[in-house]
C-alpha cells in the first residue's frame, strides 16, 4: 500500500513539473505580448486557424495560443491570468480534469 501511495504521488509531482515546464514559454512571451498593438493582437487569432487548416495541432500552437489569450484578457477584462490559471487551462486542454482549491482563481 505504501509503495502505491507513494507512486500516486511521485505521479502527481511529476505531472506538476511537465505543466510547469509546458506553460514556462507562454510566461516568457508576456513581454513580448505586451507591446504587441491591438491589431497585432487581433491578428494572431486567424493565424491561429490558419496554422491549423494547414494540419497545426492544438500542441503545436500551445504556446501562441496561450500567450494572445492572456494578453487578450489582460487588454479586455483588466484581468491577467496566474501560472496556477494556466497551469490548470493546460491541463483541461490536454484533455485531463483538472480540479483547483478555492482561492487558486477559478474565476
């Protein structure tokens, strides 16, 4: 029993550690998405598309996706998305359920 718990948990701390390594370059890009104009902004959504009717995976634009969607709530709504909020979109995203304590901005 021990050695499952044990497992479950080494588990966890590993899946952790992949999120935290998978949104890393979206939080490196936040500068970069700040001084982007509006229409710079605008225009990364039909490229976005663009890149995926070309055969683009949903992984291959993770990063740019991830990056014009919280520059674009920082912009729209004043609200700019945590690592945790991120960390917890990737998971959902990667098809995994994801479940966030109260307090860790669900909102």
């Amino acid at each position: 029993m021990a050695n499952f718990l044990s497992r479950l948990f080494n588990e966890d701390a590993r899946k952790l550690k992949q999120i935290q390594k998978k949104i890393k370059p979206v939080l490196d890009l936040e500068e970069e998405y700040k001084a982007k104009s509006d229409d710079e902004l605008k225009a990364m959504t039909p490229y976005l598309r663009e890149k995926l009717a070309a055969g683009a995976t949903l992984d291959d634009i993770f990063v740019e996706a991830f990056a014009t969607a919280r520059e674009a709530c920082r912009r729209v709504i004043g609200e700019f998305p945590y690592p945790v909020q991120l960390m917890g979109a990737a998971v959902m995203q990667g098809g995994d359920i994801a479940e966030m304590k109260t307090g860790e901005g669900k909102t």
